[in-house]
C-alpha cells in the first residue's frame, strides 16, 4: 500500500498584541526597533558642555555635547556606585561624574579615577552609543554590533527654510501613531476645522485611495475631489515624508518629516521638521513673522487635547485656539491617537474597507516581527538616500471611497 504524502506543515511562532508594540529591552518590537537609527533630542536644545537625562525605549542614557560641539549618548549611570552621570561634568569630549570624579570619554573608557590607582581605570569601560547630528536632530543607534548605514534624506537638504518643530511627550504607546500613517480617510473628519478654515479647502470629502508597500517601508495615496493628490512615504520603523500645501503665504507647498519615538511602553515623544523652498526676501519675510509668533504665548498641543478629551472643551472649539494651523492639526491628532489610551485595545476594533491602508501596514509589521521571532532573515529595507522618492507619482490603482 503505497504511503500517504505527510503535508509540509509550516509552524510560526504565536504573537501577541504586546509583541508587536513593547519596546522595552529584550522585548521582540523592541530588539526589532533597536536595529534603526532615532531621532532622541532637538540639536538646538544641547548646548555645548551640557548634559542631559534621555529615556529611549524604557531604557535611560547620559546625552551630552563635548566642548567641541559634537554630542555622544553613554550609559545613564556611574558604574562606580551607581549615580546618574549627567549631574557631572563635561571636560573635552568627556564626562566626569560628581560623586567621586571618575572620568569616562566618547567611546565610555574610563579615563581617570582621582582617588584609585592608575592601573584601575583601564579595566573601566561603559557602553557608549552611535551619535549623529542632522536635520536640526541628534541621532543615536541602540542596538548590538556595528551601527547600520545611517538613512540621509536628500529632498530635506536642498536649498531653503529648514526648521524644527517643538516636541512634546504624548500619554500613548508610540504604534498609536505610526499606526495613524496607513489611516488617510481620517484627513476629512479629524482635520476638517484645520482645512475648512482656508479658502483653498482642497481636502475636504472622501478620498479615494491607494496603498502599496514599497522597498523602503508603504507608499500611500490620496486623491481628493477638490484637486488635492497626495504621496505619502513611510520609512521603516517610524518615518514619515510628504508633501502638503504650506500654511504659510509665502510658498504653496513645503516638504515635512515626522518619526515616532517610544520613551517607554505608554509614552512616545514625536520629531518634526519641515523644509520651506523659499530664498532670499521671501524667506527672510518668513523668519522674521515667526521670530514674532514665537515671542507670543503659546498653547500647548497636550494641553488642550487633554481639555478635549476631560470634556472641558469641545473638539470643535479646537479651532478657535490657534492661529497656527499646523499646532491645530497636532492637537487633532492628539485627541483621536491618545483618546485609544495609552495602550490601544486592538481586540475591540471593527476595521472596514476603508483601513485598507491600516491592515497593510499591520500585516508587514507583523511578518517582520514574526521572522525576526523565528530567527528568519527579515527584509532588507532600501534607505531613502538610495530610494527614488517622488510626491507626484500616480499609483497603479486607486480604491474608490466606500461611498464612491
């Protein structure tokens, strides 16, 4: 009797909710974000032979400027009795900690112990972290081994206004927002008081849509009935590029970038920089009206979504806070991100057709975390310097709106 072909059964690895959006050390989203470069610290906010706590992915570290200016991330404690290293000092390109002046340079070698023999301090060493400034941002890598190529973006360096958003610590797990970039028929409802307020309102009603993952992380479009056709690229793990219409009267569009950066499991904290074409008069018009609106008052984004979401405001009277439209659409996104909690129950959801853009990105997160849980090569994602990133392409298809 001939025998029975067994089928090849193929066994994965079960995952759970937690897997996919803990960043804490050990932790599988975590060792999977560890393998990026992130943005941790404004580069303006570090002044030479300054010293600050940071806390990236639950895990704190010593960030500093040498009086050289180039900034370094160390481990966040003495390795001598345990005191955290940025209430020291900053000498050269070194750090030396207030309890008992133990010394430690860029690469964390110990290089001085004034009360210890000499001998002692080469057998010191504390872990020191890949550091890069760029974009107005300090870069750090966190993970083993040598750090990857470091991703550049060169439509962000041709001519013009660059400038760096404030930043502000949001109550929620940082997948609630990244989770927001496949999501585009959200554009209408969240940011309708922000769009509607411009006599150009170009984004309004349904759109329909496309998305695609592409070599360096999804590409989504939308293409709105007013005129409005966008391209939005995300870059593996927690970046995004597009193009919008500017707020600003002097330039019709301008090129911005966001990434996602989880402080720990129930906070993240968001970068922003924008990229304004404009040169010589009209960008000296533009520096000095917001060297103007800076000296005035401002309203905190995560103030106001908190009065939003306590019901001490209506989500509508939004609109009547804020002269600056890009501050308006964070506080949007703010109340519809961090209203899910801190810690989205994903159980509860109801998807439909149109979080097309929503379940395509899940599903590749998923199938990375999932090889990487099973020791299976994960996908070697293409950088943006060697990617041909365009903000006018047309997609292969558009979905119609549910209604269209």
């Amino acid at each position: 009797m001939p025998q029975a072909k067994r089928k090849s059964i193929r066994t994965h690895k079960k995952l759970h909710y937690e897997d996919l959006v803990s960043t804490h050390p050990g932790s599988l989203a975590g060792t999977f974000m560890r393998r990026f470069w992130h943005p941790i610290h404004r580069a303006e906010e570090l002044r030479a032979g300054q010293a600050k706590p940071i806390e990236i992915m639950s895990e704190r570290f010593t960030l500093y400027r040498g009086k050289t200016g180039t900034p370094h991330v160390v481990d966040f404690r003495c390795p001598h009795r345990g005191t955290q290293l940025s209430a020291g000092w900053v000498e050269g390109d070194s750090i030396r900690c207030m309890y008992h002046g133990w010394l430690f340079n860029q690469s964390g070698q110990c290089t001085d112990q004034p009360a210890e023999e000499k001998s002692f301090a080469g057998k010191i060493r504390i872990r020191s972290y890949p550091t890069r400034e760029y974009l107005g941002l300090i870069f750090a890598y966190f993970g083993e081994g040598a750090a990857p190529p470091f991703p550049v973006y060169p439509h962000m360096e041709e001519d013009g206004v660059l400038e760096v958003l404030s930043t502000e610590v949001w109550p929620c797990n940082f997948f609630q927002r990244i989770d927001n970039n496949g999501d585009t028929y959200h554009v209408p409802f969240v940011h309708r008081g922000a769009y509607s307020a411009s006599s150009d309102n170009n984004r309004s009603g349904l759109p329909d849509i496309s998305k695609e993952e592409s070599p360096w992380g999804t590409t989504s479009y939308a293409s709105f009935a007013q005129g409005w056709r966008n391209v939005f690229h995300f870059f593996m793990p927690n970046v995004y590029a597009f193009r919008n219409p500017s707020p600003e009267p002097e330039c019709g569009s301008e090129d911005r970038m966001q990434w996602d950066v989880p402080l720990d499991d129930q906070r993240s904290l968001e970068f922003r920089v924008r990229r304004l074409p404009l040169s010589g008069e009209a960008a000296d018009k533009y520096r000095a009206r917001r060297g103007a609106a800076a000296a005035e008052p401002k309203i905190s984004v995560v103030q106001m979504g908190e009065a939003v979401l306590s019901g001490k405001l209506s989500f509508q009277d939004l609109d009547n806070f804020f002269k600056d439209k890009i501050s308006l659409v964070h506080t949007q996104d703010y109340v519809a991100q961090v209203g899910q909690g801190s810690l989205a129950d994903r159980a509860q959801e109801h998807l439909g057709r149109s979080d097309i853009g929503v379940i395509l990105f899940r599903k590749i997160w998923e199938r990375e975390l999932r090889a990487l849980a099973e020791g299976r090569p994960l996908k070697k994602w293409v950088l943006p310097q060697d990617a041909e990133i365009k903000f006018q392409e047309e997609p292969e298809k558009l979905v119609r709106n549910a209604r269209g």
